[in-house]
C-alpha cells in the first residue's frame, strides 16, 4: 500500500487541530506548518504524533502550502486544512484509491461546509470539489495568497466520500475572515491590475447575493442560508471597495 503525507498549515488552530488530525488515520507522516502560533497549536499537533515546523513569516497561503509540501516524504499527499476533518468513509476511501495500480495523479474531493453550526447543502457552498490528494512531485500550489488552486502534472479524477469543513463557527468567526478574505482578495486582484469602485462593489455583491441565494436554490438551507448568502455578499462587497481604496492610494 502506497504511504502518504497529510501537511496542514495553521495559525492559532488550538481548537480544531485535535479533530483534525485524529481524523487521518490514513497517513503515515503528518506535517504541520505553523507560522506564528500563540496558543497551544504546536503542542496539541506534536502531542498527537505530528511533526510540527515553524515559519519565521507569512507569505500567503499559496506559497506556505508550497513550504509545508516541500517536507513531505511519501509518494502521496493529502493537504488538509485544519478546520477540516476526513469523514471515516472518505479515509478508507483513500486508502483503496493510492493502493490501486491505476489511481490517477490527484483526486479532487467533495467538501461539505459547515457554516455556525449547520452544513450547508446548496447554495454557493455546494457543490464544492477540492483538489487535496495528489502523488508528490506532480501538483504544486499557486503562488496565490488567499484562493490557493492547485496545479497538477498529470492525470485528475474524483472521490466520492466527503471531506468535512467547520468553515465558519460562530458570528464572530464569521466577521473576522469576512474582514481578512476581503482585504486578502483586493490585493491580490490589485496586483492583476483589476478595477475597483463602489459601483463595481454594489454590483458584485448583489450578484453574489443573487447567486448563492437564488439560482444556486441558498433558500433551501433556511435562514442560515440567507446568512451565508449575505455574508458571502458582504465579502464581496469590501473586497472591490477595498479594492478601490488601494487604487485611490497607489
């Protein structure tokens, strides 16, 4: 059976790591990149038979995950966020899918999010396949520093069993990556040289809104999906005035 690396990167994680990393019995070597930790996300991760890492900054996303990859040593790789859990049955199937003489070069999963509290079934949210399993040397991550996509040298196919996603918590969880996601996704579309405004703001947020909440049938999840939907909005919104007051300071 083919061995593989789970690698996570983390930032004050102390809450979710434990779920986390209990959840991949399917590796044979976890590797956490910490980069600046104040709680006790080392210690539970090292506790838990982790080989913790830590980085003198923060580069991005993108580029930390390429970081963390770079210490791998199986021939397969798992990346795994740490407010993310495999699923009992997404584990074993892992382990048939790297065993087998024909498996692919990476595999995207299904993920379901949870957003305060409950999984969120439709909306923007779901479907949401997530390129995670790959063997080493033949995938990298964008130098992106929110948004990371994965590239891959090679074949791509899809499991079937869910990766699970404790997204957003509660409303404070909510409110602090609407504020960091927004900030982080103005300057990277300030470096491609897009355009913002609060025209463009008003008009991309209502779209997000109708979107999610609307075609993509967000109602069916109930009133947290008109919440998911107008956070989703909302992020949208102060990403392109952001966006805009970069411009108007450069």
């Amino acid at each position: 059976m083919a061995a593989i690396s789970a690698i996570i990167i983390t930032k004050n994680e102390q809450d979710a790591i434990e779920a986390c990393i209990r959840s991949l019995g399917c590796c044979d070597e976890i590797i956490v990149l910490d980069s600046g930790s104040t709680d006790a996300t080392c210690e539970r991760a090292a506790q838990l038979g982790a080989r913790v890492s830590v980085s003198a900054d923060w580069p991005g996303f993108g580029p930390q995950k390429n970081r963390v990859l770079a210490l791998a040593t199986q021939p397969w790789v798992l990346s795994i966020d740490a407010d993310e859990q495999l699923s009992p049955a997404l584990a074993d199937e892992i382990e048939r899918v790297v065993a087998r003489d024909d498996a692919c070069d990476a595999y995207e999963i299904p993920r379901l999010s949870r957003y305060c509290g409950q999984y969120m079934h439709h909306g923007d949210w779901n479907p949401d396949f997530v390129l995670r399993l790959f063997r080493r040397g033949r995938a990298r991550f964008s130098d992106d520093i929110v948004h990371e996509r994965v590239y891959v040298d090679g074949s791509c196919g899809r499991l079937r069993a869910t990766l699970l996603h404790d997204s957003f918590r509660d409303f404070d969880d909510v409110l602090n990556k609407l504020n960091a996601y927004s900030t982080a996704g103005a300057l990277r579309l300030h470096a491609r040289g897009r355009r913002g405004g609060i025209g463009r703001a008003l008009l991309h947020g209502m779209w997000s809104f109708l979107r999610g909440y609307v075609l993509r049938r967000g109602f069916l999840d109930g009133r947290l999906g008109f919440a998911l939907a107008l956070s989703n909005a909302h992020g949208t919104y102060y990403r392109y005035l952001k966006l805009w007051l970069l411009q108007r300071d450069s």
